[in-house]
C-alpha cells in the first residue's frame, strides 16, 4: 500500500531550527510538496521536490532523496508565527496526491 | 484511520458537459468537507465548505451556480462542475473533518479535470 509518514507534533523555540521528516513509500514518484497549514485555513505551498537535494527558499528548506523515499523541511529562525501543523504529500505515478497526516509545530518563546 | 477517496481521479469531457465529483470519507464521519482547487505548484485555493444537511459556504469569487455541491450524508459530498469550459481544467481536492471548524482536516488523493 502506499505510505506517508511524519511524525504527529514537534515542539521548538522561537528563534531555533527545526526539521521535519516525512518518509514515503508510494506507487511510483512524481514529486513531493510541503504545506503549512494553519487551523482552520487553506494550506499553503511551501517547497515542492522532484529532483535528489536540498533547496532553499529563505527561512524554510526541502531535502529529497528519492533512493530513500526521504524528505525533510528545515525551518530557521523560528517565529511564532510557523506554529501550523506541516503536511508532506507525494504524487504517485497517476499524479494523484498522497498525503501525510501533517506534523503540528508548536513554537515557544 | 482517516481515509478519504475521491472519485474519479481523472476525467475528460467537453466544453459545455457537467462533471461530478465524489468525495468519501471512508472511516469516519466527516461534519465538515472542505472543496479546494490547485493549480501546478501553486497553494491550494478554497472554493467552499459544506456541513452535512446544510447549504455550502462558498468563498468570494467562487460562482455557486456553476460549482455545486451536496453534503448529503456524514460520508459523502459531492462536487459538480456545470457547464463546464477549458479555464475549469484543474485538480479539484477534498478533505474531510470531523469538526466544524476543519481544525484537522484529511485530504483526499484529487480528481484531475481537463476540458476540451
């Protein structure tokens, strides 16, 4: 079956960094994306891999390793504002979207 | 637990046809089921949130007539596209939560739809 995994919640500082694992086993690969969800909102999109490695956008990054079925996001520079659960969603071969169930991030002063 | 299906996954039809689109939450009670729409690589974009036995809320630009949706049952919702042209060709998403206020949603894997 197919498979996405991140943990439930993660809790740190405000100003610190924090990385967030989503690990994948899904029919075939046609990328991965990262959202932040606030509650009650619409996610919004973070980062979106396809190819092995890190890319950078400002506070937050995405690693890939498709050989692993591995991606993390890198949050610098906390704020409290990045409080928001984090969903990790992989597009199997049919391009459909296979979805974590989101990492809650609580951020303390 | 927390799985959501939508059905199809993808469809083509023609300018002018309608298109519906099922949403189920398959083991558990859905109160509320939210209706997103994605363009590549873009955030996904509220079109309405519907409760079970009540009308949708549709969000500011989002033509009720033309998109409707029936929350029939604490397991279904349902998305039609009438009178559908090329500019509806997106990748439609649900998610389904079990409260009112959506505060943990679970999504579904999409419909993709293109009209020619």
């Amino acid at each position: 079956g197919q498979n996405i995994d991140q943990p439930t919640e993660m809790t740190a500082t405000e100003g610190a960094i924090v990385q967030i694992n989503c690990t994948y086993q899904t029919s075939g690969f046609n990328g991965l994306f990262w959202y932040q969800q606030h509650a009650g909102e619409a996610p919004t999109f973070l980062s979106y891999n396809v190819l092995d490695g890190l890319e950078e956008k400002g506070r937050f990054s995405s690693f890939l390793s498709r050989s692993k079925g591995y991606s993390y996001l890198l949050l610098k520079e906390l704020q409290m504002k990045d409080s928001a659960s984090y969903l990790c969603a992989v597009e199997d071969s049919n391009y459909q979207l296979i979805w974590g169930a989101g990492t809650k991030l609580i951020i303390k002063p | 637990g927390a799985v959501v299906s939508q059905h199809p996954s993808w469809v083509i039809c023609k300018s002018g046809t309608s298109v519906k689109i099922e949403c189920r939450s398959l083991d558990f009670q859905a109160t509320t089921m939210f209706w997103y729409r994605q363009f590549p690589k873009q955030s996904l974009m509220l079109m309405a949130t519907s409760n079970e036995g009540s009308k949708a809320t549709y969000e500011q630009g989002v033509e009720k007539d033309k998109f409707l949706i029936n929350h029939a049952s604490l397991t279904l919702s349902t998305l039609t596209v009438t009178s559908a042209h090329p500019e509806d060709s997106s990748f439609y998403i649900c998610s389904a939560s079990r409260d009112r206020g959506g505060n943990e949603q679970f999504f579904g894997p999409g419909t993709r739809l293109t009209v020619l």
